[in-house]
C-alpha cells in the first residue's frame, strides 16, 4: 500500500507521481544551471563589447551616463524649487 493512496490498487499511481515529481525536480535544477551559465556568458559577452566600443571610439560610457543622470537630476531639482 503507497504512502499517498489508501489502496493497495493505487501503487502505480504513487509511483507515477513519484517519477514525475523526480523529473520535475530534475528539470528545474537543469533550467536554473542553464539560466545562471547563460547570465554568465551574455554578462561576460556585454562587459568585452562595451569595453572594445569604448577602447575605440575613445568616449566613457559610464561618464556620458553619469553626466545624463546628473543633468536630469539638476533639472528635475530646478523645475520643484522654481
């Protein structure tokens, strides 16, 4: 008799529902893997084309960023003060 299932009949159906959880479970821990290896690469992948566009072309991005934000903010603080 299963854990599950009150019924000597329903074995079958507990191991059914064990194998399918096992798979489950399975499959969850190979997307989350894939998920972070993924993460990893693009990052990686990003990080080197930045880098390369900035080593060519001679401009920051992060400075031309950080001037942007800087600029909104100041305007932002301007237009409540009046």
């Amino acid at each position: 008799m299963g854990k599950i299932f009150k019924t000597p009949s329903d074995d079958s159906t507990e191991a059914t529902l064990r194998a399918m959880h096992i798979t489950n479970e399975l499959d969850n821990y190979y997307e989350r893997g894939w998920g972070w290896l993924r993460t990893i690469i693009f990052t990686f992948v990003g990080v080197m084309i930045t880098s390369a566009y900035e080593f060519h072309s001679e401009t920051s991005i992060w400075e031309n960023t950080a001037d942007w934000f800087i600029g909104k903010l100041t305007n932002w603080i301007e237009g409540l003060l009046g």
